[in-house]
C-alpha cells in the first residue's frame, strides 16, 4: 500500500500510464534507460578529478583520510587505530568518525597497489550509488523519467560533484543516508 498526502486523489490500480510512479521494486522499476542516465550523470562529471592529487578546499580532509588509508594498508587493517602522520613521536591514533571508508580504501590498496586514485574511485561508486538510491526513493512517488531527473539534478550539483570524487567519507555517509530512508 502506497502511503498517500491527505485530499490526494489517487488513480485506479489499471491506470498504467507513463506518469504514473514505477511500479514494483528495486531499481529494476526504473528501467534501464533512466538507470543508464542516472550513472552517467553520477561518475562521468568526478573523472576527471579520478587522478588528481589531494587538494582543494578540503585538502586537509583528504590528506587526513588518504593518511588513515595508508596507515591502514602499512600497519595492519585494524578498524580500532586509525593513525594519521602527523601525530609527532606518537603512534599517530586519532579520534574521528567510524573509519570505514579508509578501511575499504586500504582494502583496495592491498588488491590494486597504494594509489589516492583507489580512494577517489571509491567516493565515485559511493556518489552514485546515492544517485540511484534517490533516483529508486523518489520512483514511488513520480514516474521513472522524473525520478531519474531527480537523480540527475542531484548529481550535478556542484558541491555534490566536489564531495562525490573526494577521497573523504562523505560520499559513503551520504549513500548510507540516503539508502536508510525506507
């Protein structure tokens, strides 16, 4: 049962018109064009920032995390001591959020070799899948075209594009975020 705004008037079960919100679920619902648009418009605008080096207005942010990373990847995978390198004589423990994402990026280190690209790669993924978690949220209240634009415009925004390639955590909060509303 679809919940409803209070004095909407809701078309019958029959009405199957291109309009009316995806039906079944999952992003399956959305068919493949939309979805196709949707990834295109979440990784093709961050590419070009896929091998840049760690700057911008956050660059002590990514600096931080490409740090936890690599600590990670040099001195054991333990989840519980993210270390950052300019601890001085210290072992570099620092508090921060849940360190997730350097984990996952020290995880890549291992597989494909130490690169700041794996990490960027990683916010990509994580960016694009908040897309089409918005785009599969916003599919049951309007139609499948609609809801990829939504996607789309949500993708693009600048400051989305920024966070969305920045080897920082945000992208993963954001996907996390956007995947928990049910």
């Amino acid at each position: 049962v679809k919940p409803t705004w209070p004095g909407s008037v809701q078309p019958p079960a029959s009405d199957a018109s291109p309009a009316s919100p995806a039906t079944g679920t999952g992003l399956a619902a959305l068919g493949r064009g939309p979805l196709v648009l949707v990834v295109i418009a979440a990784v093709v605008p961050r590419l070009p920032h896929l091998g840049a080096a760690v700057v911008g207005w956050h660059s002590w942010r990514q600096a931080d995390t490409a740090a936890i990373a690599r600590n990670f990847y040099r001195g054991g995978m333990n989840l519980l001591y993210p270390a950052v390198d300019w601890s001085g004589a210290g072992r570099g423990y620092v508090e921060s959020e849940f360190p997730l994402f350097p984990y996952l990026a020290a995880a890549l280190y291992r597989v494909l070799g130490p690169d700041v690209v794996w990490g960027r790669a990683l916010a990509i993924a994580f960016a694009t899948g908040a897309a089409l978690y918005l785009a599969r949220l916003a599919s049951r209240h309007v139609d499948r075209w609609s809801a990829a634009c939504a996607a789309v415009a949500f993708s693009l925004f600048p400051l989305n594009t920024y966070i969305g390639a920045a080897f920082m955590p945000e992208s993963l909060m954001l996907l996390a975020s956007v995947a928990a509303i049910p």
